[in-house]
C-alpha cells in the first residue's frame, strides 16, 4: 500500500444517532407525542433558520414535555434502529475498529434504545437528562463556548479521540448537528441536510439512504483494502 492510500484499519468511525442509526429523529418524535404546548413549532423553525442556538431550542422544546419513567421506558421499546447497524458494528469490530456515537439527543435514551437492540459497549458522546417526576432536565457537558451554536460540539471528539492515533476520521450523519464534525472529517457518508449542506460547499461526500449502503462500501474495504479506491467519489476527497 503507497502512502496515498487508506485501509478500513487506519481510520475512526463516528456516527450521528438520530435518522442515522434510528429510523426516525427520536427527540423530534418525542417532543410530537408528549409535549403539553405547541411551542416547540415555533422553536423548531427558529433553529432551523438559524434565529436560536441548539441549546435554546432544545431545552425548550424539552420543558414542555411529560412522561413518566415507565412511559418513557415503553416508548423507547417501539423504535427501530436501522437493521444493518449491528452487522456494521461487528463488521468494523473484526477490524479493530470502536465505533463511536456523537449525538444531540441523550445518552440515557440512546443507551436504552441500543440496549433494547441488543447492542452494547459502545462509545457514546451525548447531551445528559434527568427525570424530576414527569419532567427530563437536560444538561450540556459538551457545549464549546467558542461554538455557541451546537448544543454538543461534535468536532472536539474527532480531535480528541483522534489525538495520538492520527487515523483518517469518516463521519457518518444527516442532519444540522453534522455540519461541523463533517467538515472536519476526511470522509463523510451524508444524506439529507448534510448532503445539501456539503454539496452547497462544495465538499467531497458520499450519498447513503441507509447503513446497508456504507455496510457494502466499507465491508470492500476490508483487509489491505484502499477505502479511497473502494468508496465511490473519494479519489477527489480530502483524504
């Protein structure tokens, strides 16, 4: 392998959870379900158009929400994880790989959902909450004053998980939370709001509609396998 190549086995995997791992944005479905004011509407078109910060909106959109525990614990029972998730967990575990979760959602919640799939022992970066009676109060511990955006700065943990190792960083992700760590990855799978961010900028990515699609890509990868020959798009990436 010449130095301009990169085998699966020299590179970091972080995922976004919510409409990645999830089928459905948990946070969003849950403020829906059992929200007691329709505030949250409003809160979710001002964080979209850029008016309030992550944090404002969502710990607004949180403190209308009622649900005890046991509610809590049926409701997280009916979500659906992608079903290639665990084959792409074992699959990058045979290669030495930790994979990595980076969230806005909760780490409690993630947890459980994980937990109820059958999936253990992953890394897990995310927002806090805690129950007082039929209340979640959330906490931030990954806010970076200097981002005041992003309720979790993403991007910190590439740097950090990355710091001895110097690996070649794929983020995996959807959404506005992933605009950041994406950019400062070197191989980005994107779709949805991210796609259209990173097309709009102009940054080399490659299109995924569910995990099977990176499954495929990175199980070619396997071995001595050159990912920038093997993945579609990224013999013009950042790598």
């Amino acid at each position: 392998m010449n130095n301009n190549e990169i085998s699966l086995s020299d590179c970091r995997i972080f995922f976004d959870f919510d409409n990645t791992v999830t089928l459905v944005d948990v946070i969003d479905d849950m403020v829906k379900r059992f929200s007691i004011r329709d505030d949250w509407m409003v809160l979710e078109k001002n964080w979209q158009s850029g008016e309030i910060t992550t944090i404002e909106c969502l710990t607004g959109q949180i403190k209308w929400l009622r649900i005890s525990r046991p509610g809590l614990a049926r409701y997280l029972k009916t979500i659906q994880i992608d079903p290639c998730f665990s084959k792409l967990i074992n699959l990058l575990r045979k290669e030495g790989i930790t994979p990595v979760i980076l969230s806005d959602n909760f780490e409690p919640i993630i947890k459980v959902i994980l937990e109820n799939s059958g999936i253990n022992g992953l890394l897990i970066y995310a927002n806090r909450v805690r129950f007082y009676r039929d209340r979640l109060l959330p906490s931030f511990p990954y806010q970076n004053p200097d981002c005041p955006f992003c309720a979790h700065c993403k991007k910190i943990h590439l740097q950090k998980d990355n710091y001895l190792e110097k690996k070649k960083v794929i983020y995996i992700g959807d959404g506005r939370s992933d605009f950041c760590p994406a950019m400062e990855s070197d191989i980005v799978f994107a779709k949805g709001s991210l796609l259209r961010y990173l097309i709009k900028n102009k940054r080399p990515c490659v299109e995924f509609h569910d995990l099977s699609d990176i499954y495929d890509h990175l199980k070619e990868c396997c071995g001595n396998a050159d990912i920038s020959s093997t993945v579609p798009m990224l013999k013009n990436a950042r790598i």
